[in-house]
C-alpha cells in the first residue's frame, strides 16, 4: 500500500486545483420568476491533488461531494470559481473551458460510478462500452482500439479477455462491470479519476478487490483519484488525503493517518465517533451531536455547523464561516474553536 | 385479561426459548429453476435477546426475515422445517391466525419502511391505525393518543410530531416512527432488516444506539439483520453468519469475531475495513458468491474457500459444537486461525 | 456465475492483445444480434397469445402474396370485354351462368321457362329431375365454385367484381398502410419523445404543447375534413396517419422512457467519453427506448387500419381497393340491410379488419412482455 503522502500538495505541483468553487441550484416554484432562493450545494470551497495522489472526499448524503465531483467532470458547470488541471505543464481551468480544449480535458480527466447496474448502457457490449471514448475522439484504428480494450479487460481482471469483450451487462456481476467501468475510465490513459462511490453498491467481499485494483491501477497508470465516499473506513483503505465535507463547505482536510488520530473540526468528531466498529469489545467514545443534516438553502453566513455544534460560541454565530487555520502537516481545519 | 398500557415486551422469563427455528428449507419457484434462499437453518432466539444474521446481499436473510412472518411472496416453498414462537407453530397457521400474530407478537421494520407511509396520513394516526387493528382492547381516542406520545418518546421523536405527515419527516425521523410503529402493540419479537442501511452514519448511530437502550430497558427479543459486520458487532450479543442460503457460524458475537471457526467468517472479517486499529491490508474474498439455483456441491463455500479439500466438494458440512454455545459448518474449523479482536 | 475473479497478477509480457481479436467486428455484431434475437424469440414464443397473433398476421402475408400469384396464374385467362374479371377494381363477370341440376319441377326458374316454351312453341324440352340447365345470376352473386365460365369462390359484389380477389387484394393494401403509418408514426414519436426529453426546455415545451395540441385534436374527423378537400391516397393516408399519431400520444409515452434514459449514469458516461448531442440520442438513448417504439409500432398499424377502414366506409378516400371499400361498395348499393342473405360483401372484409387488427395488437401485447421484464411472468 502506498504511504501517506504528507505535505505531497506542497512539494509538487498540484495536478488539479480547485479555488473558490461554488455551485447554487436555483430553486423557484415559479416559471415565469426569476428564482430567489438557491440551494447551496457547494459554497466557496478549496483544495489540491498531487499528481498520483488520492484525496477523499467523505461526509453525509447531500453534502455536496457528488456535485463537487461533477464539476470536475464538467457534468455540471461551476456557478463560480476555478478549476485548474495541470495538462504536461499546461493549465486549463475546466471551470471556463473552451470548446477547443473540450476534447483535450476528456482525454485526461475520466470518472467511476456509483451504480453498476446503472452506469452501463444495457445495449452495448463490453467491447463498445470500454472504447466508447476511444470511438468518439477517433483514437487509433478499429483492431488497435480492439487490441487495447482487450488489454484493459486483462489488466482489470476480466480474463480472458476474449470471453468479455461482445458480453452484454445483463451477463456480468455487479463485480465484474465496476471492473468495466474502470477498464473504460482508464482506457484513454486519464491522468485524473473522479471516482463517485464505486464500491458502496458492492458486497463486502467484493468490495475489497475493487478497491485493491483501483489502487494497483492508480500506480500503474499513474492517475490521482478524487475518491467521494460516505464510508470513512474505505477512504482510509483508499486514500492519502481526507477531506470532510458538511453541507457544501469544507471543514476539515488532512492526511488520512493524521486525521482519524488527531480530528480537530467538531463534524469531524462526531462523524468518527458515529462509525461503528467491527470489533464487539471495543467501546468507542461518543460525540453527541444534535439533530440531522439538514438543507443548504439559502444558509446564513456563519458556520454551517453551527445549529448542531456543541462548541458554538458567540464568535461562531457573529462571524462568516471560518476559513482554513493551517496546522501543519497539511493539516488544515475551518473552524474558530479549536 | 386487562392490558396495561405500558410499553413493553410481552415475551416471557428472560433466558428461555421464544422463537425457535428448526431445520428450515424455503425455496423460491422461477422458470430457470428452484432458488434455494434458506436451506436447512436452525436457530433460536431467548427472551430478551438481541441477535444478528450476517451475510451478503442475497444469501437468504431477507428471505428467513419474510418465512417468520410469513410474508412470502407467491412462488415461494416451505419445504420443510418449522418455525415455532412460544412453542406454537407458525409455519400451520392459515393466513387469519397469521394476520392476527403479525405487529402483534411479531412485528418488523425493514430497510425501506421509512418510506413506505402512506403520504396522505398523519405519521401519528398511521400508528393510531395498527393499534385499532391490532391491540387486543378497544381504547379510548385519549388513551391512543398517549401510547403514542409514549412510543414517540421512547424513540427519540418529540410527541408533538405525531400530527405531522411523513414528508416532513427527514428520513431518520421516519425511521424512528417505524420502529414506534413496531413497539405500538408491544409484540413479542421485532425483526430489523437492514434497519439503518439507508442512513447516514450519524443517524445509523443515533437510531441503533436507541434501539439497544429499548430492547434493554424493555427486555425485548430483536433479531437484527445486516449485511454489515460492524452493525452487528455494536447491537447483538449472538450472532449468525449466513453463506449462500446456509446458516455456517453460530455464536455469541465476541466469539466469532474474536474467534470465528468458519473460513468465510474469518475471510468476512479480515476484509473489513475499520477506521480504528493500524492501517491493514485487507485479504480480498476471491470470486462471487453462487448462484442458488445451481448450488456448489458439498460445502457451498468451497470454491472460494482456501481451506477446501476434496471431502468439502463432496460432502456438506453438518453444523457442529465447537464450543459453548458455538457451532460451525465447516470440515476444517480447526484450522481457521485466531483473530482476536480487529484492533490488534 | 462463477467467474474467475483473480486479480490481474499475469503479467502483459505473456499476454498479446492480437490473438484476443481475430473475429472482425461485423461478424461478432452478427452473431450477438443473432443471439438476442434467439432469446427474445423463446421470451416471446413463451407467450401464446403472441404466437396466435403473428399466426394471423402470416395468414394475412400469404394472402397478400397470393393475390398477384393467382392473376399471374389462374386468374390469368378470364377475360371479359378485353377485362380480366378477377381484376380488382375494373373486372366485372356481368351475368354468370350457372349450371344446375333439377331437384323438382316446381322451380320457379324451370316453371317460367316451361311457360316461354309453350309461348315460343318451340321444341324446348321441359326439363325434368335431374336435367342439367342453364339459369343467369344477377350480380352480387353467390360463392359459386364450378360449373361456370369464372368461378367466384366468395361471390360477386354488386358490380360483379370477385370478392375473393378483393379480399385478397385488401391484405396487402392493409400491410402498406400499416407500414407507412406504423413506420412514420413511430419514426415521428420516437424522434420527437427523445428529442424533448434530451434538450427539455424550450424544445421540451413547444413538442408537448404542439403534442397537446395533436391530442386535443380527433384523428378521425380531422381526416375526414382532409379527405374532402384534397385527393387523399393510400400512400398519403398512411403518412397522414403517422404523423397525426406521431406527434401525439405516442410520443409523450416515448418521451418518458427518454427521460429515464436520460438520467441514467451511462448516459454521463457518455458524455464523459466526449460524445455529442448526436450520438447520445442516436446510440445511447434511442436503443434503449425502441423496444418501446417496436410495441407501438404494432398498435399504430391496429388503428391505421381501423381509421382506413372508417374513412373507406364514408367513400372519402380516393384508394384502388380495399377493405373498407368493399363495405363501403355493399354499403352504397343498398345491400347494408340484407346482411344475411347477402353475406359475402360484407362479413369476409369485415372479419379481416378486424383479424387483421387483432393480429397486431396480439402481437403488440406479447411484445409488451418481452420489452418490460416487469409483466414476465416467472
Ligand atoms: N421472489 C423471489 N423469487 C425468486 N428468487 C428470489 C425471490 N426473492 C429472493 N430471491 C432469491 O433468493 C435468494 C436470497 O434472497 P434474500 O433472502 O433477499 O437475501 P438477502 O436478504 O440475504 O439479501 C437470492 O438469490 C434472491 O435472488
Ligand atoms: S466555527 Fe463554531 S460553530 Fe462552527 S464548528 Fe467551529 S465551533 Fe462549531
Ligand atoms: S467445509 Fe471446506 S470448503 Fe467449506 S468452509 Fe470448511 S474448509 Fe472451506
Ligand atoms: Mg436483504
């Protein structure tokens, strides 16, 4: 398993930086008006990816990450902000991409679903599934595009390749077309992943080998991965960094390592304390936390957290939301209590 | 016979039999051929006593949950074995008797139950409705009301809430109302499926942390199903693993985490990620669970079993005492290794 | 399914792409077409009802093959007038003779002409049981089968046109028309459902409202005011069929599926891929929602064929033959109230409207199993 990479942000530069980057969904119960309310589901928020670096993207349903991972892909466009992906030296903010540039960027940024059952299209084939991408952008000939789907499928684990290339997904396991959904991620050669919890519609016994072929491909092929995901305990399995979201901000991001030992932000706490653990005999300590995530819409301007925090003091409810304190160690939380 | 109205559970002495499955076999009629869901399941559940059924999606929980309640949908067998609770059989009921022994004695709350209020009620008269329909006496409005300010209480829900209709509940708090739902006819055992596994971890936490403190302070008998080791480690005290339709491990839960005698137990648990303890490398479970129409032979687990041999391809496993009150379906259980505990 | 799902150890040295594709691509996309063919075939056979109906649309096949066989063949000698009189529309038999043998002597027919015969003092000879005579036939004549100079197996119209010819003629005036129309409507519904569906906005708005609007609209009397200002066809029948159809009902249901296309991750898939507008619709949206389409293709030719056959009875179309206007023609010369006794005008073209129809939408009913998995029975 790779190691943490600690402080990798500061040493390198950043293969994808995200600034500032906002995303409001109007929401208006009238056609005709203009809307005024807007839910905020990615307000203001901030951060790197190394190149070959994973960074974790966990929090709750409806907190923003799936979102945040569409802008990245330009499913969704940015309300406002940046998003700069280093192309060989080059930047290009996908955020106000041209057109032009528009097949450079699919060539390098790809994505992993969520549902395996629904992330493939049930009338083509492996074969066309996979080098969809290579089709669309006109990337080599016909047997050359064979040869290399045909060579993702072994490197997937789909052997013999020979055996999956005409299947349909009806004919495959839920485990076997994530393995094609990260075959056709990866068959362009991507530099950057997005991947929106790929394993959390698989079994647990699965599970595991998806994660460890993502990881095994992540080195061979030398991608970062954005990894979204609800469940701590995979992002630590998978990732280097963590970030944790809470209802479209960002409170807290560090070293995965650093940041189940030593959570400062008070989300952060709770939600560690909230995970159960796979061991009867450990007792964990408790955070007790009020109520349930509730909606971004049309927050106030002070902390987000602040109706279930149980440190909120009179700064929190007088200022904006906090900005990053910087810790060390790439430790970096939002938050006036420390 | 005048009932109180506390809440509470109505099985007997703690410690004695309540619900006993024996050597159940159901199956599932389809045109590719029978499915066989349970096969052979033994189990039994004490007075106040919270258990687990552990497994993958698809090896037979859900369809054990819906035989003890009968459930069943159409093209379904009870081949054989019985289900008894206070030693009266259910699997003979005709669907009459069974009606009146459902919320009742045994009530349920399943995965996708907080969505399944009726979006034109009131969450409070839903409940109010399954007590007319099931509470043995007829109360008074007043005294409905307060059983289920009561209920809401004890499940964390503010009373005043009850006039609510479900969309303006967040789906926790729909939750919540279902497992009041459960407890309103204060049955004998409740049977949790999945109850969390749509849930945020904070809400998961909160409502099974509610859940446990109930079934304690009530004494109730829940059998809690899930797919996830860790749910089951947090609310039971024994515990079942299922494989492929079969019930392979039985124990107490410390047991067979600590100790676990199957090899799919042992394999289930190594790969399992925790937010505590080193960082590990996780064993990977090689291939895919079976296909229950065409079952492996002998030991169902065999072709993903490191342990297998040529005895496991030809002959099945029996369950066998392998200590107090832990059984194993396995040829070779002495050779799993010792876990003790993930933390170390 | 048991697969093999080792993680990939081997090593790309002892791997070689090459060999893995040898089969070109367009025989491999044959053979799986074949395949899915072959499996929603058996889905399909299971279902009887669907069997029966494709039975009847074959039966209706071979009738309209059969047709420009027989004048090729049989029908090929009977002329009258320089006409063929199986033809269609301008072969009449005037006056069929037939032959018949007395049974008694108190036939009117053999009465009167023992009368002339005393009149005309010829030597005719009054014919006795058993004689073979000669007696004319008004059109619409009876079936008759031999014995005459042009059998008509099931009679003349009121004109003396064969009815077996006509009815055979008519399947295939039914097959164009309800290709034209099916095709057209579906072509139409399929392309304006995904279209609304994919863009949603402004397009969405305008294709429903003009949906809507189609809708709001009664096929049948809109058709008729068409056919009394222009010259309307077949051809032209069909097509107005399927674009009326088209853009109403069908393409809202159409629609819908499109939209659950549409917000399926496959579809971001795609886009990720860098497809365009274009090929989303065309491969990723539209294969999945023209099962759909094929289902209500086979109900669009059930009401073409009906609409044909009402427009037809009115006398509004300006079509060669078929069986609409063979009611119609029964129905203008005042035979509408004998239908008894003159029942081959109109109970053969009537039974196959409305077999023909119910051929399809058997059909159309059993493809609904196939398409939505949810109706499979287990
Ligand atoms: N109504 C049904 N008809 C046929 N097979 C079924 C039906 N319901 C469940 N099954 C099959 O029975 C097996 C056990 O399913 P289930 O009890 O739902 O497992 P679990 O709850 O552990 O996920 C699976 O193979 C499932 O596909
Ligand atoms: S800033 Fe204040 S309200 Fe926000 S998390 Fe920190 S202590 Fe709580
Ligand atoms: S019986 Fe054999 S195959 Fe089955 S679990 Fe035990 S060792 Fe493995
Ligand atoms: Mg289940």
């Amino acid at each position: 398993m790779t190691e943490p990479m600690t402080d990798i942000a500061a040493k390198t530069t950043p293969l994808v930086k995200v600034e500032n980057l906002r995303k409001l969904y109007p929401v208006s119960k009238n056609i005709f008006r203009e809307a005024h309310d807007f839910v905020h589901a990615v307000d203001d928020i901030n951060f790197e990816i190394a190149p070959g670096e994973s960074l974790g993207l966990v929090g709750e349903s409806g907190c923003g990450k799936s979102t945040t991972g569409r802008m990245l892909t330009k499913l969704t466009d940015a309300t406002s902000g940046q998003i700069l992906l280093d192309d060989k030296g080059e930047l290009i903010d996908i955020a106000h991409i041209q057109r032009s540039d528009m097949r450079r960027f699919r060539r390098r940024v790809q994505m992993i679903f969520q549902d395996p059952f629904e992330s493939l299209n049930p009338r083509r084939t492996v074969y066309d599934t996979v080098a969809e991408s290579l089709t669309v952008q006109r990337i080599g000939r016909v047997q050359e595009r064979e040869e290399r789907v045909a060579e993702l499928l072994h490197r997937v684990g789909l052997t013999p390749p020979e055996s999956f290339l005409f299947r349909y997904p009806h004919e495959l396991s839920g485990g076997q077309r994530q393995r094609v959904a990260i075959a056709r991620a990866l068959v362009i050669d991507p530099t950057f992943v997005v991947a929106d919890e790929p394993t959390s519609m698989l079994d647990v016994s699965i599970r595991i080998s998806i994660m460890d072929l993502m990881l095994k491909l992540a080195d061979e092929f030398n991608v970062s991965y954005l990894y979204i995901t609800h469940d701590l305990a995979v992002a630590r399995y998978m990732c280097d960094r963590i970030a944790v979201m809470y209802l479209g901000k960002i409170v807290e991001i560090a070293p995965t390592e650093e940041l189940l030992a030593n959570p400062r932000h008070p989300y952060t706490r709770a939600l560690l304390s909230a995970v159960p653990v796979p061991d009867p005999a450990y007792k964990r300590e408790r955070v007790d936390i009020k109520g349930g995530i509730s909606k971004a819409l049309n927050p106030p301007p002070v902390c987000r957290f602040i109706e279930r925090c149980p440190r909120a003091t009179d700064q929190c409810r007088t200022s904006d939301h906090p900005g990053f304190d910087d810790l060390g160690n790439g430790h970096l939380v939002a938050c006036y209590n420390l | 016979m005048a009932q109180t109205l506390e809440i509470e559970s109505r099985g007997g002495k703690a410690g004695t039999p309540l619900l006993e499955v024996q050597n159940l076999v159901m199956h599932y009629g389809t045109k590719e051929g029978d499915v066989s869901a349970v096969e052979d399941v033994t189990f039994t559940l004490n007075n106040g006593e919270a258990i687990g059924l552990v497994g993958e999606s698809g090896c037979g929980k859900t369809s054990i949950a819906l035989t003890l309640l009968r459930l069943l949908p159409d093209n379904s067998v009870v081949k054989s074995g019985d289900v008894r609770l206070d030693g009266e059989s259910l699997i003979g009921l005709d669907e009459e008797q069974m009606r009146r022994r459902r919320w009742r004695d045994i009530s349920m709350v399943f995965q996708g139950a907080m969505n399944s209020w009726n979006p034109v009620y009131r969450i409070g008269d839903q409940i109010r409705e399954a007590l007319r329909l099931h509470w043995p006496e007829t109360l008074t409005y007043q005294e409905e009301t307060e059983r289920i300010a009561a209920l809401f209480e004890l499940v964390g829900l503010n009373p005043a809430t009850m006039e609510r209709y479900p969309h303006e509940f967040s789906g926790g708090m729909r939750q919540r109302a279902v497992i009041a739902m459960a407890l309103s006819c204060n049955p004998k055992v409740i049977i949790a499926d999945e109850p969390t596994t749509a849930l945020d971890v904070i809400v998961q936490d909160q409502i099974l942390r509610e859940l446990k403190k109930i079934q304690k302070e009530l004494g109730m008998s829940i059998i809690y199903i899930s797919h996830d080791i860790a749910v089951i480690a947090e609310v039971t005290e024994r515990m079942g693993v299922m494989y492929a339709g079969k019930l392979v491990e039985l124990g107490s839960t410390i047991e067979v985490f600590h100790r676990p005698k199957h090899p799919y137990s042992y394999l289930l648990l190594k790969s399992t990620p925790s937010i505590t303890g080193p960082r590990r490398k996780l064993a990977p479970l090689e291939g895919e669970p079976p296909n229950l129409i065409e079952p492996p032979s002998g030991c169902r687990f065999h072709p993903r079993c490191p342990f297998a041999t040529q005895q496991c391809i030809d002959e099945d496993p029996p369950l066998t005492t392998v200590g107090e009150g832990h059984s194993v379906a396995c040829w070779h259980w002495q050779e799993v290794p010792e876990i003790g505990g993930l933390q170390k | 399914m048991a697969d093999t799902l080792t993680p990939p150890t081997g090593e790309l040295e002892n791997f070689d792409p090459q060999r893995v594709v040898e089969e070109p691509l367009w025989r491999v996309r044959l053979r799986l077409g074949w395949r899915s063919f072959r499996r929603n075939w058996a889905l399909f056979n299971d279902n009887k009802m669907g069997v029966v109906g494709l039975a009847i649309i074959a039966l209706f096949g071979l009738m309209a093959l059969a047709h420009p066989i027989l004048m090729a063949t049989i029908w090929s000698n009977h002329l009258e007038g320089g006409k063929n009189v199986y033809d269609i529309r301008a072969g009449a038999d005037s006056i069929i003779v037939t032959k018949t043998i007395v049974e008694e002597v108190t036939d009117p027919l053999t009465e009167i002409s023992q009368i002339e015969a005393m009149f005309l003092g010829t030597g005719v000879n009054i014919p006795e049981i058993g004689d073979t005579i000669e007696s004319p036939l008004a059109n619409p004549a009876p079936p008759v089968f031999s014995g005459v100079k042009h059998p008509h197996i099931l009679g003349t119209d009121p004109f003396g046109g064969d009815v077996f010819s006509q009815l055979l003629f008519g399947a295939r005036a039914a097959f164009l028309l309800g290709a034209i129309a099916a095709i057209s409507s579906v072509a139409l519904a399929t392309l304006v459902g995904t279209i609304s569906a994919y863009f949603g906005g402004v397009i969405d708005t305008l294709l429903m409202r003009l949906a809507d609007l189609v809708i709001l609209i009664p096929l049948l009397p809109l058709l008729i005011v068409v056919s009394g200002f222009w010259n309307v066809e077949l051809t032209m029948l069909g097509i107005l069929i399927g674009i009326l159809s088209g853009l109403g009902g069908t393409a809202i249901i159409l629609k819908s599926q499109a939209l659950s296309v549409k917000v399926k991750p496959f579809i971001d898939a795609a886009r990720i891929a860098g497809g365009g507008h274009w090929r989303i619709i065309t491969r990723h949206i539209i294969p999945n929602v023209l099962p759909l389409s094929f289902l209500y293709m086979m109900f669009a030719v059930t009401g073409a064929i009906f609409t044909e056959a009402a427009l037809s009875f009115l006398g509004l179309l300006n079509i060669q033959q078929s069986w609409g206007i063979m009611i119609n023609i029964a129905h203008t010369q005042g035979y509408t109230l004998e239908g008894f006794d003159v029942w081959w005008l109109m109970f053969p073209a009537g039974l196959a409207i409305t077999l023909f129809s119910a051929g399809f939408f058997l059909v159309g009913r059993a493809m609904d199993e196939v398409v939505n998995p949810r109706l499979r029975k287990r």
